[in-house]
C-alpha cells in the first residue's frame, strides 16, 4: 500500500478518535466540550500539515519515478517547500538535465553515424544475432548488386551474389582479400560490436580495385615495353642479317633448301614481332571517343560479322533485343571489339554444336550468353589477371583489353557460369 493509503487510515482513526473525544466530552463540563472541540481542530491543522510536508513531497518524488519510467527526460519536478525533498526534487531535476543532454548527444551521434555509414565508399553489412541481414548501406548494395528489400532478413547464404558467398564463408574475426568474376577486388572483414551486452555482428568491405589495377597496370606496362624493345631491335637485327644472307646465298647452287629456312627463320622473326606488339597495343588503348549509339544496332552488326566463325562451328546464334533501350554513350570502335571477343570466347568455349544468346535489357544492359563448358570457381577469380589465359595458345590479353575498355567506358561487368549450366557475360552502362 502507497504512504498516501496509510496517510487516510491515519486521518480516518485521528477523526474516530476526535469523534469519542467529543462525545465524551459533550456528557462533562462545557469547558471540556471545548477542549475537545479544540483538539479536533488542532488534529485537523496538524494532518494538513502533515500532509504538505510528508505525503505532497512523496507524491511529486513518485510523480518523477512515472517520469523516468516514461523516459520523460524533458518535464521537471517544481519544489514543495520542505527542505529534504526540495533537496531530492533538485537533484532529481539536475538528473533529468544531464540524461536529456547525454541523450540528445547520443542521438546526434547516431544520426552522424548513419549519415557517415550511408556515405562511405566502404560497403557495412549488420547483421541480426540470427545472423539475418538488417542493415546494409548504399556501397555494399552496389557491391552486391541487389536491392534491400529483396535481402533484408534473409541470410548471407541465401544471397544469390559472388561477393555474398565470400562473405558467408568468412569466419568470425577474419580479414580476407577475395577477387571476383568482375574483375573487383574487396578487403572483406568480418567482425562484431557490443550491442545492449551482446556481440552484434557485420561485414565491412573495402574495395581494392582502382589501386590493384593501377599497380598491375604500372607493372606489366612497364614490362611490355622492356619486352618489346628488347624483342623488336634484336628480331630487326636477325631479319636483317637473314635477308641479307639468303640474297648472298640465293645466286649459288644447292642453296635453295638453307634459303628456304631462313625465310623461315625471317617469318617466324615478324611473327615473334607482332606477338609482342599485341602485348604493347593493349597499354596503348586510346581514350574513349564519346557518341550516342544504339545498343541493339551495335549487336546486330557484331553478330553478322561473328555468324560466318560460328556457322563453321555449327553454333547458333539467337537474339532477344528489347525495343525500349536509349541510346548510350560510348566508343563505337573500342566496343565493337569488346563485343566481338566477347563472341569469339563464347564461340571458343561451345567448340562446336551449341548456342549464344545475345541480349539487350533496359535501362541499358547487354548480356552475352553461351551453353559452352562454363568457368569453374577457381578460374573465374583469375579471368580479368594479365597474362591469365585457358588456352593452350591463348596470351592472357583479351580479357585485359575487355576489362579496361569497360572500365574505361564506367561500366560494371561479370563473367561466370550459373546454376543452369550457361555462362553469362554480362555489362551494365552508367
């Protein structure tokens, strides 16, 4: 029972006993009758006074009790006139200050956190303590290329994304560097923040790409050009000194077997040339001349000049263009190639009786499709690295030359096999 219960059972026996008294006195002396009158009012006076100083200080501390119960950090409580609680009542109101300031702080701090967090170029996974997705910011949207709504609580497993398949087999307190079927390449740690007493656990996932590149690129330029220099004086000595000896050779007889091999010798010499020149051609790729093109035009005149290749190889190709596309900015040149090697692998993966599907999407997109022997995991890792091929006479270069035009043009690209057995090439323009 509250101390204002106890208050009116003390009122209810103070005024029974101030009822007996008077009845009491009421049967002696009339100055006894007003004794008792006086007691009575006395009593009265006192309970009123009892009240304001003992039962109104403990209401209005209670009052404050409902308010910090109700996180009310904004009302305060006003004194009653009695000096212990009028202490308590100031020190409950300076409580009440500080915990409205320190949460006011925390909010703003969160709100910056969020505002920080939506901003960073790093992509920030929080995850459930099921481990369900909860909160992913706008970069680790893009790097998984999905939308929020289609994974916000399911888990890292279910997401159908190269990087998500990284991230699930990340084990807890790891940092790793992955590099995908894209040609991206992400610093993923996985790793975990005290939330309310309990390890709350995220992803964080910086990408590496531009600086990867930028080293490899400085690299194998710089190697290509030592190569070719090397290669083209001495094979421009050789040929020289050949052609000069064949013609020496060519009046006497007998010869014609040894001038045979050195025109041998010189052809293998230019060819040696023009492989290296290959090489160098791909650090030399001019900036991207920008013009409106249609996607679906650009196709069709790719296609024609692929069909004769894939008719040989008893390959079929069949196109689903989407009549809705705008047109796009880009390098007709540049990308007509891009498109024909993108053919020329598809092809060369099928070998012989298969399929290519090529397709156009809005807003803009091209998918390049093939039913051949797909890309293992282990190789789609590899297929955008210099000098990676899996042919046995492939250079490692074409997909370089993919990559950078691409990259060049601001678009995002992945090659890899699904599911469904075919091999997907696929750009998406800016």
């Amino acid at each position: 029972m509250r101390i204002q219960g106890f208050f009116y059972i003390l009122v209810f026996l103070l005024l029974v006993l101030g009822g007996v008294l008077l009845f009491l006195s009421s049967q002696l002396n009339t100055i006894f009758f007003y004794i008792g009158e006086g007691l009575i009012l006395f009593i009265f006076i006192y309970l009123i006074f009892f009240y304001r100083k003992i039962v109104k200080p403990l209401n209005t501390i209670g009052s404050g009790m409902e308010l910090l119960r109700e996180q009310d950090f904004s009302s305060r409580l006003s004194p009653v006139g009695q000096y212990e609680a009028d202490r308590i009542v100031n020190i409950f109101n300076r409580m009440m200050e500080q915990l409205k300031n320190e949460r006011l702080r925390l909010r703003e701090q969160n709100h910056f956190l969020d505002l920080l967090i939506k901003a960073s170029p790093m992509g920030v996974i929080i995850t459930s303590l099921d481990e369900d997705l909860s909160e992913l910011n706008p970069m680790a949207l893009k790097m998984l290329g999905v939308r929020l709504e289609d994974v916000q609580g399911k888990k890292m497993k279910e997401i159908d994304s190269p990087l998500a398949v990284e991230l699930a087999n990340l084990p807890k307190g790891e940092t790793v560097t992955v590099r995908l079927n894209d040609s991206n390449i992400y610093r993923c740690t996985h790793s975990s923040f005290i939330d309310r007493g309990f390890q709350h656990p995220f992803y964080l996932v910086e990408t590496l790409t531009d600086e990867v590149m930028k080293a490899e690129k400085k690299a194998y330029e710089k190697v290509i050009r030592m190569i070719a220099h090397e290669v083209n004086n001495t094979t421009a000595g050789i040929t020289s000194t050949l052609d000069t000896v064949e013609q020496a050779l060519s009046s006497e007889e007998g010869m014609e077997d040894i001038c045979n091999v050195m025109r041998v010798c010189t052809d293998r010499c230019f060819s040696m040339s023009r492989f290296i020149t290959r090489f160098a051609d791909v650090v030399k790729i001019p900036e991207p001349t920008l013009s409106p093109v249609c996607l679906n035009s650009l196709l069709l005149t790719c296609t024609r000049f692929m069909e004769g290749i894939c008719a040989d190889r008893h390959i079929r190709i069949r196109m689903e263009l989407d009549e809705s596309l705008a047109k796009v900015m880009l390098d007709v040149a540049l990308f007509e190639q891009v498109l024909v090697n993108i053919i020329k692998n598809a092809a060369e993966s099928i070998e012989t009786d298969g399929e290519i599907v090529l397709r156009t999407l809005s807003p803009a997109a091209i998918e390049i499709m093939d039913n051949g022997k797909g890309i293992d995991k282990e190789t789609q890792a590899k297929l955008f690295s210099p000098f990676f091929s899996t042919k046995p006479d492939g250079q490692g270069i074409g997909l370089v030359f993919i990559r950078e035009v691409l990259m060049r043009h601001g678009c995002t690209f992945s090659l890899r096999t699904y599911v469904d057995g075919w091999t997907k090439f696929r750009i998406i323009f800016p």
